[in-house]
C-alpha cells in the first residue's frame, strides 16, 4: 500500500505567485510520482514561490528527497523559491547525511520562512 | 500517613537481580519516608533492578516521584535501574506533563518489565524473517514493521527511524535493481539483540543489471550530490547509517547485509 501523504495549500498574504504547502505524513517512493504531479501543476500555474511547512511529514527518505532538490531547482529556474521550515530531527537528518541541507533552503520557524519570501 | 497507601517487596528467586516493589494506594508526601526506607532495604539486598508495580495507585505527588527518581537514581548508580509497571492512564497523563515518563521507562505491567530485563542482560538475539512480493508499495509496512520491532525492544526513537530508514533504502534498491517480476519475493532477515540488529535483504539478480549493479555498488560512486539527480543517493544513506554493509552478488540473487550498532 501507499504510504499516506496530504498536501494542504494556503495563500501567502501579500505575496504574488506563492503558496504554503503543508506537508502530512511519509514521503517516499510510493508516493513521489503524486507529489510531483502536483507541485508541476502549481509551477505550471504560475505559482513559483513555495513555502512548505514539515511540522507534520514523519519520514522522507532518499527519493523523497530527490524530489525535494529538484523543486528548489526548478523554483529558482523560474524566478521563484522552495523554502522549507519546521523539519523534524530525524528527517532533518537525512536530509544533512545526503549532503542537501546546503542545497535547500531551510528555516526553523515557518514565519520566517513565509516573511523571506519576496 | 495516608491508611490507603500500602508498600511491600517481592524478590524473585527464578530471576536473581530482580525485585519487585508494589505500592498501593495514595503516593502523598506522608509517604516519603516509607518508600525511601523500602528502597534503602533494596539498595542493601542484592537485587538492583527494581520493577515499581503502581497498578494499585491511584494518586502520586510531586515529592513521592521525586523520592522515586532519588531511589532510581542510587539504583543506577549501583548498576541497576528502577521502571514503573502498571501505571494507570490518569497516573501516566501526569506523569507525562511532570517530564517523568521521559525519565522512567514505563511498562504496561510487570511481566513486560521483567521481559525487557531479561532481554537487555541475557544478550541474546531474536530474528524476524519474512518475504514480501517484489513491489515497492509493500516496503513501507515492512519499513515501518522492523523500525517496531526495533522500537520494541527498546532501541530509541533516533535508531528506529534510522533503521526504518536502512531497511527502506534496501528493499526499494533491491526491487528497482532485482528482476521485474512481481510474482517473486523479496526476502529480509533481521538479527536483533540489545547491543546491534544485523539485516540481510535477498533478491534475484536480473541478470542484465548485474553489471551496472556492481558499478553502482563501487565504493567510490555516490561522494557527490549534484542539484537536479533526482535518484541514486539510497546507498550512500545506507553507507552513512551503518556500521558495516556488505554485497554478495551473483547470477542467482543479490544479498546485501548491514549491521547497525544501537546507540541510545
């Protein structure tokens, strides 16, 4: 079976092309193929500058993490950002083991997140 | 003194080393000095692994959890411990807001923590084998069933999700590089004992990837990350994980071994 994971969007007040994602439950490679089809369709809808809170994604693993540096890239090719806070120790781990914590954007506190985008 | 609260010692003589306090009643602050006495008597004796059974209690005060974690205190000064057993959920609730439940370790009953004792001081090992079907929407029960495992045995938050995490990157490494059939299985073997869990993944070989199989298992592959891969860093996650990572590969199946050494 899948792993579960839910998206839930929210407008970013006062910022254009942008969105925060909340991010619910277990990335992996069962359900990256999802995940990926919807952020495309968010870039492919103009909206380019993301925020993703991670208060509530348990697990990522190293696909999951694949996908994540290619929406950074992606986001900054169009103009845009991908900014993450609120990553829990244990995927806050992986994420630095893979050598991505310097790749990614990555913010304690989700204000902050929210209040560096331009 | 509270009349409800009642304290008295049970030693074990099938198990040396164990003794078991039971309290009954109301833990007020009256009660301090009873229970400092009882565990002075455990501190003389020879048994330093105290199991507090508290399914009888139906109150604790601030001042008797903390004469409690003076008593667990000396007990592991002495090279034992002192767990709770039994505690009932109002109990548990306050204990949980006090911070204590991250200081005591807390069964549900005392066969439980006497089970654990055994399984930390007798050294021995435990296996779980089984085979699942070569797809990737099987490994995430089968991750997340070791990481319990794990768990169970009392490995710590941080080593269950790591070896969640070795057991994931394996499997899906090993269905993505074995032959693409879902008919044939996946087989994982786990070795686990209170020190290390040793794992053994096995699948077949396709016989057209064993090459590129072998070059992507060099040693020297995977030291970069590069912005836009998207796949391909599992092994060096399984590689920084691990203690020790092993292949054997040939035309009839790849086994990949891994041994992680507990370390909370």
């Amino acid at each position: 079976m899948e792993s579960q994971i839910e998206l839930i969007y929210e407008e970013i007040r006062g910022r254009e092309n942008a969105k925060l994602i909340h991010f619910i439950g277990d990335l992996d490679a069962t359900n990256v193929e999802t995940v990926l089809e919807k952020v495309i369709n968010l870039f492919n809808d103009g909206v380019v500058k993301l925020v993703v809170d991670f208060k509530q994604l348990r697990y990522v693993n190293s696909t999951g993490l694949g996908i994540l540096l290619h929406f950074s890239k992606s986001a900054k090719e169009k103009g845009g950002c991908f900014k993450i806070a609120n990553i829990n120790e244990n995927v806050y781990e992986i994420i630095e083991i893979i050598g991505a914590a310097s790749l990614l954007e990555i913010y304690d506190d989700l204000d902050e997140a929210v209040a560096a985008v331009d | 003194m509270s009349s409800t609260f009642k304290i008295d010692i049970e030693e074990l003589s099938s198990i040396p080393g164990v003794v078991i306090v039971r309290f009954q009643g109301s833990l007020e602050s009256e009660t301090i000095g009873a229970i400092e006495k009882i565990f002075t008597r455990v501190q003389m004796g020879d048994s330093v692994f105290a199991v507090a059974d508290m399914g009888s209690v139906n109150l604790i005060s601030s001042a008797a959890l903390g004469e409690l974690m003076g008593a667990r205190k000396r007990l592991i000064e002495l090279g034992g411990d002192l767990v709770l057993a039994g505690v009932i959920l109002e109990i548990r609730t306050k204990l949980n807001l006090m911070g204590a439940s991250k200081i005591f370790k807390i069964f549900n009953d005392v066969r439980s923590a006497i089970n654990a004792y055994k399984w930390e001081t007798g050294k021995k090992s435990e296996q779980v084998e089984l085979t699942f079907p070569s797809n990737l929407k099987m490994v995430p029960a089968v991750r997340q069933l070791i990481s319990r495992v794990a768990r169970q045995k009392g490995y710590g938050n941080r080593d269950s999700f790591r070896i969640e995490t070795i057991v994931d990157e394996i499997c899906n490494n090993a269905i993505e590089h074995g032959l693409n059939d879902s008919n044939l299985n996946i087989g994982i073997k786990v070795d686990i004992d209170p020190d290390k869990i040793e794992i053994d993944v096995t699948n077949i070989s396709d016989p057209e990837k064993i090459f590129s199989l072998k070059t992507h298992l060099k040693p020297e592959e995977h030291l970069e990350i590069q912005n836009d891969e998207r796949r391909g860093r599992g092994l060096m996650l399984i590689k920084m994980l691990t203690d020790e990572l092993t292949f054997n590969i040939s035309e009839q199946g790849t086994v990949v071994h891994v041994k992680k050494v507990r370390e909370e």
